[in-house]
C-alpha cells in the first residue's frame, strides 16, 4: 500500500529586509524536497496569513524559511503554534531570544561562553563618545538589537565614525550593541537535532579582501566569499567550537538546529551571534556543512521534517 504523503507548508518570503533571500531559500528548498514523500503547499507571510489559517487542519508540518523579523523572532513560530502546526527548528522562546543580540551576549556570558567585551546604547540615552572609547577602544563593531545578515550594522575606526554608525543602527533599533572589535577567523559552527545534538564540521569564512567584513553583500553575492569546509584549525580547537556551539544552542534554548557564529582569535572563540533559521539555499553554510557530514541536502530537509515531527 502507497504510504500517505505528508502536507508539507512551506512558508518563505515574509517582511524582513531578508525577504529576497527567504524567497531564494525557499524556491530551492521547494525544488530539493521529494515529491513521492511530501505534498507542498507554499505560503508567503507578507499576503498568506489569513491562507495558513484557513488550511492549517490539513497541514501536517511547516517548514519556516524565513529571515529576520516577522519570521526568526518566534512570531510565526507563535501562530503555528495557536493553529497546531508543528514546525521545524526553534520554538517562540528560543527564536525570540536568538534575534536578540543583547540578551543572547547576556545567556552566553551566564553559560561561560567568550564574547567581545560590548556596552548597550540606547537612542532615548545616547552614549559619550569618550566614554565608549575609553571602555571599547577603537574599532568597534555597532549593530541594532535584532537585524540579521550584518544589517545595520558598521564597523567605526575613528572617534567622528561612531555617532554616524549608531544612528544607522538606531534607524532599525531602539537599541543597539557597541562592542570592541576582535580581528581573527570568522568561524561557524552548525548543530542538528532535539536532545542529542550532532556538531557539524566546522566553516571557514574568507571575504574577499574588497570586503572589510563578511557585510550583506559578502554574504550573497556569489563568489565574493570564500567558504572552506571543514575550517583549517586543529582538532582541539575544532572540538572547542563545537563544544561552544552546542553550550550556545542550549543556552538560548534553541530546538533542532542552529550555526553559531564566532571569530578564532589567539586560539579562543568569540561568539557573535546564533542563527536559529540558518540560510537554506543548497549552497549555504548550514547545508554545506551538513553535505560535508554526509547529509545532502534533501536528506537534510527530511531530517528537519523528521525533528520537527518528534518535537511535537
């Protein structure tokens, strides 16, 4: 007898300033999924809310291929929750506190984890410029409370870059990080599962040299990055961030999977910030990862699938 397909809600798009790339992500995710296991019904958050709702009775898992806000923050997760749709990945919780770059350095420090050393600027009590220097040093890193992909985010040298630097950020936060710059490797390290979570091998990520940072156009314009898997490290600091991974994923209370990205400076991590939708495209960094272990990337989709099932 012919086993029943699953109806598969596949929800890209959204109203983030990653809309572009949830709708890349989510086209060849809809392309990688088998179609004798899954029936696939796609849905755009920004116009097929009302949609979801209508059929959520006869959906039987989500998919979120969603970045940013309205979509990594726990709010979708929240409505599939009210309409009993199990989803992959993170729940309300674990996705509202991942978007939030303040409170994620705050679990990570209460978790042992490194971070840059940072101070919280709010645009209703701007900070003295003297003062963040005097506390920071020169460059520091500034970038909202909770945008993904490097949005808003700036890198200022010089004591006149940081008032400019903070009010980009603020035009997206009422608050932002301002944290010391750490020069090294950017490093990122994915994990999959629910309780028992399997370490990925580890990403090393090169800009090209006309990038001063892995910016927004680094990170999706092709061929502007070089990505080498697994990262060229010893085994013992390869272990040590998939250790550190694996502490961040629970301390933020992530379900799934997750890709923590850190920067290796004189042979210790820094953690930046962890991705609870990592990029979905077959090329990025989470699925190379995973092909690296040996999951392509379809299998990779029924895991998600499979996980998110169990979850529920």
């Amino acid at each position: 007898m012919e086993s029943k397909k699953l109806k598969v809600a596949l929800l890209a798009g959204g109203k983030s300033e990653e809309r572009e790339v949830s709708l890349e992500s989510g086209k060849q995710v809809f392309q990688a999924l088998d179609p004798s296991r899954y029936e696939v019904f796609r849905y755009d958050p920004a116009t097929d809310l009302p949609l979801l709702a209508a059929q959520a009775e006869n959906i039987d898992v989500a998919l979120i291929i969603l970045h940013g806000r309205m979509g990594e923050d726990g709010t979708i997760q929240g409505l599939l929750d009210s309409l009993g749709v199990p989803y992959q990945g993170s729940g309300v919780l674990g996705s509202a506190i991942a978007m939030n770059k303040i409170l994620s350095k705050q679990l990570y420090a209460h978790a042992g984890l490194p971070t840059s050393p940072s101070m919280v600027a709010d645009r209703s009590n701007p900070p003295e410029i003297r003062a963040v220097i005097q506390n920071l040093g020169l460059p520091v890193v500034i970038k909202p409370e909770h945008e993904g992909s490097s949005i808003g985010l700036t890198i200022a040298k010089e004591p006149q870059d940081i008032l400019s630097a903070l009010e980009k950020a603020w035009r997206f936060d009422r608050r932002c990080v301002v944290e010391k710059h750490i020069r090294g490797t950017e490093i990122t390290a994915g994990v999959l599962g629910n309780n028992d979570l399997m370490a990925l091998p580890l990403i090393e990520i090169c800009p090209d040299q006309r990038y001063e940072f892995f910016d927004y156009e680094a990170k999706y314009t092709p061929g502007a990055t070089k990505e080498i898997c697994p990262a060229r490290i010893s085994t013992e600091l390869t272990q040590k961030a998939q250790h550190y991974a694996r502490i961040a994923h629970r301390a933020l209370y992530c379900k799934g999977y997750s890709r923590t990205d850190m920067i290796l400076s004189d042979d210790e991590f820094y953690l930046l910030e962890t991705n609870t939708i990592p990029g979905m495209t077959a090329t990025s960094l989470f699925p190379q990862a995973a092909a690296k272990a040996g999951i392509e990337f379809p299998k990779l989709l029924d895991m998600l699938i499979q996980l998110a099932m169990e979850k529920n």
